[in-house]
C-alpha cells in the first residue's frame, strides 16, 4: 500500500493484458482478466475489478483526416460487475468527449440502451499539491455508473469536435491509457441495515433493533465504531455529549442537532485493507459541500451498500485513492452513511471538492439529480446530518464562511473565498454537480438544519 503521513492538522498524509477487440455473442467470459484482478487483490477482499485496456474501433486510417480515433470495445462476455467507469494514466488531463456505455443484465440476459458516463470528474478529488494527489497512482478518471448485475459490456469513447459544421472540423485528442473498469462489489453484511419503504415504495431505514434513540454508546473522540450502525440519539443526550466533548460547563446547550442514525462503514460492507491504514484530518470543519455521485438512479436502497462499495473499489483500485473520497453518504430513503475512515465526529480530510478539501466534508447523495428532483428523504438526510456534524464544530448551516482555494478552475490557489456553510460542489467549481435540482433544494437543507440546531 501507499504511505501516507496524516496529523491532527492536515494531511501529510498491472500490467496491461493485451486482450482479444471482440469476442462472439457466445464467448465464455474471458477469465485472464479476472485472474489478473484477483492477483492485484488480496485474496480475502470481497468483490473484484476487471480492467480492460480500450483501442481504437474504427478500421478507417486516421493519418489522412488527422482525427482521432474513437477508442471502445465491442460487445463482449465478461464476470459479473455491477459499476462501470473508465480511467486513463494522467490525472492532470481531461477527457474531451463522450463515453457510452451498453450492459447485459446478468438475469434476464437483456442489452440496455447506450448510457452516458460523466466525463467532468476531475474536480471530486484531493487538492493539487496534496500527498494524495501527489502519490503516483492517482488517475483520471468518468465518474461511476451502477448498472446492477451484468455479465456483458460494449463502450465507446468518442473525441469531442470542435466544429462540426465542416470539413474543417478538428477533433480533441482522448487521453492515453484508456481502460474499462468492471467492478464487482462483493457481497455486503448478511442482514443489510435498510428496511421499510420511503414514498417511492422503495426501502426506508428502520430502527435499530433494541434503540430508542437513549443508547449511552458515545463516539465521541473515537477513530472508529465497531458496531453496524450508530444509533441515533435525542437532542438533550447529543448536546450533553457534545459538551463533554468540548470541555464546555454543562447546561450550556451548544447549537447542535440530534445525532442522526448513521450506518457504519462495517454496515454497508467496507473491506479495509483496500484502502490506505493510516488516517488523514484537517483542522476543522467550517463548510459542507453537497454532491450527488452521478452514478444513476436505478437503484433501490437495499442496494445502496453495494453502490457504495462499488463506488469504494472505484475510489480506491481504479482511480488510486487512498480510500472513497466523500465523507459521508446519503440514499434516496434518507438512510446516512459513513464514507471516508477516521472517525464520524471528527475532521476526516476527503478527496470530494478540488480546491477545498480543507475545513470541509463532503456529502453525497447516490445518484444523478441533474434532470431528476432529489427525494424528500435524502434531503431531510443533509439536514440531520449537517445539523449534528456542523454543531460538533461550532458552524451555523445558514451562515457564511472563508475557505482557502486550494486550486481549481474558479478560483486560484489561496484566494480566501465566502461561501455558504452548506454549499454545492458547484459553488467551489465549476461544475454541474450536485445537479441542478438537487442544487435548489439546498436552500430547505440550510433552514432545517439550522432549525434542528435550534437557532
């Protein structure tokens, strides 16, 4: 694994298989990648990653027009996977185009329509300069795409043109090192911590078994909880912990909101020896940037889990992550997740807001709310959570702050910036996520956090 040196104020913290372009309908799946997945991975780490080098599809020389190539694979068998994402050796270069992607559900043996992966990705990741982003091993990388259980794939990855009205019309190079990345999940905790049905008729979180919300278990000042889910807790017993925490005289109420139920990252199934053993933290948190991960909406949440470790591996193995780069997760139940390891109370340095990682976390919401409205759940979701971990840091969700850029596409390395307390990825980058409909829900998230703080 990677070294890294974390502290308490900031982060100091295969080979190319030359595989066969097509394969017939009929062909047994090629089993030389999924050897080479479980030889890059230790042998009791559950799921797999199969990475298949992309070439060109055309069988037109390119010389004469000069235009690059569309780069794919044909149709082709392949093991199970369930999340789908492409990646290319330089993190530093983008991905002028688009990429498309077809699957086989693995139950009804059905080919999907061509699905867009999204290309602008380069901004959820560790700030320039950064160990993380400094380590070697970093790749650029589409966000993710679950397509649930599939034993086939054919992609494309074609060069954007920059004017295509004639024939003078010029491509983008695409980046070198263009590879499918199949990841399969594995298979999560034997009783998934998901029940009951939200308005969509889909799963909603149920209460722990056995808890009231009154559970002494404290995680205060703790790296890690063992259990699968951490109880939620009434509002008196959250702000009788947050003063002990904080060495305040008791009685003194600070502007907290009631903990809410939170999933473990032993809940939803996280292996961790994928990730890096050390842990990474900041300072503070002042800020909580809202995302959606882009990975589609066709799930339930008895799956979130197994998105989530998808998404994980993705992080990790395919875009070389020390560990999944949110903080915490949401699903369209509401249901709340524990994302990146070093402890839910404290100021875990993510990899989510290029630029502004520090002071800050990152929440996701699995999915893509560029077109489609967030459900009421997973907003209610941001604001307990930021209700509880902002009031642990002293930070009022309708207020202003001041992070320091640490680079990006909107604002330059050190430039002190104002942003809300509860901000959109887009408000740090310029970018379409959270998504468009999500992005306007954040104005309800702020007044029902800041009414759950009691302000």
């Amino acid at each position: 694994m990677r070294a890294f040196i974390a502290s308490a104020i900031g982060v100091t913290c295969s080979a190319a298989l030359i595989l066969p372009l097509a394969a017939p309908a009929s062909a047994a799946p090629d089993t030389s990648v999924n050897a080479a997945a479980e030889v890059a991975d230790p042998a009791d780490v559950p799921g797999s990653t199969q990475s298949l080098p992309l070439s060109p599809l055309s069988t037109t020389s390119t010389r004469e027009t000069g235009a690059p190539a569309v780069q794919g694979l044909p149709r082709r068998d392949v093991h199970p996977f369930s999340l789908v994402g492409v990646v290319w050796d330089d993190a530093d270069a983008e991905l002028h185009g688009s990429v498309q992607v077809r699957t086989r559900a693995l139950d009804t043996g059905r080919w999907s329509g061509w699905q867009d992966l999204e290309t602008h990705n380069a901004e959820h990741a560790a700030d320039p300069g950064s160990a993380e982003r400094d380590s070697g091993t970093v790749r650029g990388s589409t966000a993710p795409l679950w397509v649930g259980d599939s034993d086939g794939v054919e992609v494309r990855v074609s060069p954007e043109t920059t004017d295509v009205r004639g024939p003078g019309s010029t491509s983008v190079a695409l980046p070198e090192g263009l590879r499918l990345e199949l990841v399969d999940p594995g298979k999560g905790p034997q009783q998934p911590p998901v029940t009951g049905t939200d308005e969509y008729g889909t799963e909603q979180a149920g209460a722990e078994s056995g808890s009231d919300g009154r559970s002494g278990m404290s995680v205060q000042g703790s790296a890690s909880f063992q259990g699968s889910v951490i109880p939620a807790l009434s509002k008196a017993r959250t702000e009788v912990e947050a003063e002990a925490a904080a060495g305040a005289v008791p009685g003194s109420k600070p502007y907290i909101g009631p903990r809410p139920r939170i999933v473990t990252r032993k809940g939803w199934g996280a292996d961790e020896k994928l990730r890096e053993r050390a842990f990474a933290y900041t300072k503070t948190v002042k800020a909580a940037f809202i995302h959606h991960s882009a990975t589609g909406n066709n799930y339930t949440c008895s799956q979130a889990p197994s998105v989530l470790r998808g998404i994980y591996r993705y992080h990790v193995k395919s875009s070389g992550w020390r560990d999944i780069g949110y903080n915490f997760a949401v699903d369209k139940c509401g249901n709340i997740y524990e994302g990146r390891a070093g402890g839910v109370t404290k100021a875990v340095m993510g990899a989510h807001t290029l630029g502004f990682n520090t002071n800050s976390m990152g929440i996701a919401v699995l999915g893509t709310f560029t077109k489609s409205n967030p459900p009421a759940a997973a907003v209610t979701a941001i604001a307990k959570l930021t209700a509880w971990k902002l009031g642990l840091f002293g930070a009022n969700p309708r207020g202003r702050t001041t992070l320091v850029s640490g680079g990006g596409n909107r604002f330059k390395k050190g430039k002190k910036v104002k942003l809300n307390v509860i901000s959109g990825h887009r408000d740090g980058f310029a970018t379409e996520c959270p998504g468009t409909r999500l992005y306007k829900k954040l104005g309800t998230a702020r007044t029902s956090s800041a009414h759950l703080q009691g302000r």
